[in-house]
C-alpha cells in the first residue's frame, strides 16, 4: 500500500481516517450502494420522527390540558332555571273529610352569575321571578308574581377552608406541567445521545469496513509480488498457499463487516422512527469521529449534572407534588363545619310590573343563615388518606435520592471511560504508526528473500488490529462523552437544539 506523507511524518488519527476514507472511496463504493449521512443529519431526522418524541409532545399538550381544566375550577358560571309547578292542598274551611281541594300552578324562572372562591366558599348572584296561579274554582283568577334578588354566599369554616386546599389542584396541574416539560428535555437529551452513539456505532462499522477492505487489497497485493516471485522462479508454487488462505480470511472477514455495517444502518433508522423495508437505504456514516484531551473536571460535571439533570428536577417537583397531598389530607381530618348565607330583597303582588317595583325598592328584605356540621366518628378515611400521602412524600424522597446517588454514578463513569479512552486513543496512534513502520520493513524483507509471505502477513494482520483499536477507542471516547452531555442536559445546547421547535 502506498505510505501517505502524514504516515512519514508521524501518524496521528486524522492521518488514519484520511486514509480509511481514501480506502472506501474507492473500495467500498461498487459493494452495495451506501447513503452517507452526518452527525447533524441523523439528529435532525430523529427529532422529527422518533416515536419517543412524539409520545413525550403528547405528555406535555395533556398536561397543559389538565391545568387548563384545573383553573376552570374558578370559572364564572352563568346560571339559569326554569320550572313548572302543580300543587294541592285541602281548604281550610272545607269540614272534615271535605273532598273540595285547592290547586296551585306555578312557574319560576332564575338567572344568575356564580363563581367559586379561591378560599374555599362561593358566591351566587341571582333574580328569581315566578307565577302563581290559583285552579279552585271558588279563588279562580287569582294571580300572583314574586320577584326578588339574592346574593347568597357559602363558606366552609374547617375542613377545606383556605387557599392551600381549594389551589391545590391547580397547583399540582402547574407542577405537572413543569415535569412534563422536563420529561420531554430529558427524553430529547437521552434520544440526541442514543442517537450520536448509534451513529458513532455506525462510524466504526463504516470505518471497519475500510479497514477489512484495506486489509484485503494488501492481501492482494502480497499475492501479486507472489506470483511475481513465482513466475521468475524465486518461489515455490506452494509459496501461494498462505496469501491465498489470508484473502479467503479477509473476504469472510468483510463479509461480517457488510453484515454488521447494515444492522448499525438499522438501529439507526429505528431512532428515526422509519420503518424498515426491504428497500431501505444501507446508511455510511460521513463524519468520523474525534479525539479530544479526555480531561473532565469532576466536581463541575457531577454538580453541574445534580443541578441541571431533567429527570432529577423532575423527580424533585414530584416532592412538590406529595406535599400538596399532605396538604391537602391533613385538612380532611377537620370536622366539616359550613356556613350558607343568603340575602337579598322581594316584591310580591298580582301585578308583575308591582312586584318588580317592589324589589327595586329594597321595601321587603329577606336573609337566612345556617351552619351544617359533619364529622365521622372513627374518621378512618381521613386517617388512612393522610397516612398514604405521608408514605407517598417518603417514597418521592427516596426515588429523588436514589437517582440522585445513580446520577454522581453515571458521571463518574462516563468521565473515566473518557479519561481511559482518550489514553487508549493516544497510543493507538502510536501503535498504527509503528505497525506500518513494521509492515513496510517487512515487505521490504520479503523483496529481499529475508523474510516468508507469513511474515508479512502477520505484519498486515498487526497493522489491521491497531487500526481497528485506535478506531474503538476514538469511538468509545467520542460515546462517553455523549453519554455524560445527555446526564448534564449540555447535549441540546451542543448541537443547538431548542425544546421550543420539538
């Protein structure tokens, strides 16, 4: 294989993929017909289709639905009734089993405005208006009509009294919505990272396939000098025997890697959300990865994961949400005691016209009020609902600290799998370079008649294995830095990615 200048000058990975990438321009195209996709590509295609995605943009619309339905719970409420009436009843002058009876029809109409208190009453504002009709033939004709308005107010003075009680639905729905959102976050930061490792996955295989496919066109290349050597009589027909068993190894060799190039091209394509087909295109990766300087400042990444990570922001909220419960089942355990109050004035007179002018007139004042009380003797409801929401608040504590504890896990470990892969990285350069140091010495050998067809393919096998190391610890690295951006929700603001066009 013809030695590039950057492998004269010191090999480093960028000098590596430049190679790979030269190998399967002109090796791997021909094969199967690849669709070459970057990075940025990948993700935007998952953004759009991944089916996790679409379930978490339903999550977040229903829980903005539910907090919509929660402040209802204060609605101003216009109200009206109507009804008709027959009643019966026997006259007073009418002697003892006196089958004469007198009949009543009525008609009452009422219009009005209500709305719930944030305290916990209600108020009610309303005009009544109503007919009466006598039907005994002896009081005939007589008609009457009532009028009135009323404001009536209800209150409770224990149990559900306050603001703490009445909001705490409309709270929850707020906090709710709140933990749907960062649901969503953490989803997009899990599926943008298992997207980038799906594609860094895709890059080795892309990558690994140039590596089988350089391995075995200086297979065929020894086989050429071979038969060279042979046609001039310096070797043995028999010579030919190992370089051909090496191309048979090679072939297989790329064989798997096609395979396993296709597969990666399908884990992908199921982050997408496409469905796969018969006619799906086989996926290459474009971009290749990169090294970096592998240091992490562990106390940052983990304070900086247990401040901003969503599931654990949400999983706090979820604290909010126990107390709220708390909260509300320790007022349960208060007696039930109400109030009701009424107040407002009335006409009455057999002109409709005379008995509005007597409501206008505030002449007839009628009020009432009331107290009702209520209270279970054992009152093992509230007991056990107060008891169960404590038990809930303790085992939300729990969960948060769990994760909490996981998360300093995750992050430690993704910053030593960076910090050993970066080690690896470096000298994996150093290794490639000295196995084509040693390749080219030991064809220059063979040339020479110093060295066997063995030899040199051991050398090539050597210089194929050090490609493939350095590739996986490029990737691997490139992985746990996915891996520990998704844990700190830094992975969206990486690739500028904004919730708001999710």
């Amino acid at each position: 294989m013809k030695r590039l200048p950057c492998l004269r000058a010191g090999l480093t990975y960028a000098c590596v993929a430049m190679t790979m990438a030269m190998t399967m321009t002109t090796q791997v195209a021909g094969a199967e017909d690849l669709t070459s996709i970057s990075v940025n590509q990948a993700i935007e295609r998952a953004l759009a289709g991944n089916v996790d995605l679409h379930r978490e943009r339903v999550a977040v619309a229903s829980a903005a639905a539910r907090q919509l339905a929660a402040e209802g719970q204060f609605d101003v409420r216009l109200q009206a009734s109507l009804d008709e009436k027959r009643e019966s009843a026997p006259l007073l002058s009418c002697a003892p089993l006196c089958q004469d009876m007198a009949f009543v029809r009525s008609t009452g109409l009422a219009l009005g405005v209500a709305r719930s208190l944030e305290s916990g009453g209600a108020l009610r504002i309303a005009a009544l208006a109503g007919q009466f009709v006598a039907d005994q033939p002896s009081i005939a004709g007589n008609t009457y009509y009532s009028t009135g308005l009323a404001l009536t107010f209800s209150h409770p003075l224990l149990r559900g009294l306050g603001a703490e009680v009445t909001l705490a639905n409309l709270r929850k729905a707020r906090i709710q919505q709140d933990a749907a959102q960062l649901g969503r976050q953490m989803r997009a930061c899990n599926v943008v990272r298992d997207v980038i490792i799906a594609y860094w996955e895709l890059a080795y295989a892309t990558q690994d396939l140039a590596i089988r496919r350089s391995a075995l066109a200086l297979s065929q290349e020894q086989l050429h000098t071979t038969q060279a050597l042979i046609a001039v009589g310096r070797l043995a027909d028999s010579d030919a025997a190992s370089v051909e068993r090496a191309i048979a190894q090679r072939m297989e060799e790329l064989a798997d890697g096609e395979q396993t190039l296709y597969f990666r091209s399908l884990d992908l394509q199921r982050l997408f959300g496409a469905t796969a087909e018969i006619t799906s295109p086989i996926l290459a990766a474009a971009d290749t990865p990169a090294t970096g300087a592998g240091k992490v400042d562990l106390a940052a990444e983990i304070s900086r994961a247990l401040e901003a990570n969503p599931q654990l922001r949400a999983l706090k909220l979820g604290l909010q949400l126990s107390q709220a419960d708390v909260a509300t089942a320790r007022n349960t355990l208060r007696p039930k005691l109400d109030f009701t109050g009424s107040v407002g004035p009335v006409g009455w007179n057999t002109g409709a016209g005379e008995s509005a002018k007597q409501t206008a007139g505030f002449g007839a004042l009628t009020w009432s009020a009331g107290l009702a009380f209520d209270l279970p003797v054992q009152n093992r409801g509230a007991r056990g609902q107060m008891q169960s929401a404590e038990e809930e608040l303790n085992l939300a504590r729990v969960n948060a600290e769990d994760f909490a504890m996981q998360l300093r896990d995750l992050v430690l470990r993704a910053a030593r799998s960076i910090q050993t892969a970066s080690t690896r990285v470096a000298l994996g350069q150093r290794e490639v370079g000295f196995a084509q140091l040693n390749l080219d010495a030991e064809r220059a050998r063979f040339q020479a008649g110093r060295a066997t067809n063995n030899d040199v393919l051991l050398r090539q096998q050597e210089f194929k294995d050090a490609q493939t190391r350095l590739l996986r610890a490029t990737v691997d690295q490139n992985e746990s830095e996915a891996a520990l951006s998704a844990a700190t929700a830094d992975i969206l603001d990486r690739y500028g990615i904004a919730l708001k066009g999710l």
